[in-house]
C-alpha cells in the first residue's frame, strides 16, 4: 500500500538537499560553497484510523495524513469523508446504526 492520504490525496514528494561549505561572508569568510546536490523523499505523515461517523452510527477505517485529521476535526468527519468519496451518502428514510 502507498504512503498516500485518502482524504487529500497527498503522497511522497521527490526534492534535494544542498551541501555547502565554508564561512559566510557577514562572518568573514569568502561566502558559502555548494559541494554537492543529494536526492531525497519528503513522506507524508500517514495514520491509519477507526473513525466514528455518528451520522452513519458506525466506524470508518481510513489512511490519512494528520493535515487530514485536523480537517475533520474543523468540518466534521461526515462531510469531509463524503466530499473525498470514501462513503455513500445516506438517504432520508434510512435509520442509523445503534
């Protein structure tokens, strides 16, 4: 399974790191020089959580970023798990689950 959130779709992003060297030139030195470029993944920060959709009246198991999580925490776990279409929305004459 991919590193991927299922609620904002964000996945590991590919970026570099920069080596330098030397004494920057506010310190007196000649200035900073690049020596090298490196490869490197920036991973997103993915949990894997039983979430309680009281509208439904069950749990939901979902894979999501904590940027996720603090979206639900400010929308709602309902909407923001319908808006990404991992539930089915309920319909009118449908009771939920004690």
């Amino acid at each position: 399974m991919s590193r991927t959130c299922q609620i904002t779709g964000s996945g590991t992003k590919v970026g570099g790191n920069i080596a330098r060297r030397g004494l920057p030139k506010s310190q007196g030195g000649v200035g900073l020089r690049t020596t090298g470029h490196t490869k490197r993944k920036y991973k997103v920060n993915v949990q894997k959580k039983r979430i309680w959709v009281p509208e439904m009246g069950e749990y939901v198991t979902v894979r999501l970023s904590t940027r996720a999580m603090r979206t639900i925490d400010k929308n709602g776990a309902y909407p923001t798990l319908l808006k990404a279409g991992l539930i089915k929305p309920i319909k009118a004459g449908q009771k939920k689950k004690s």
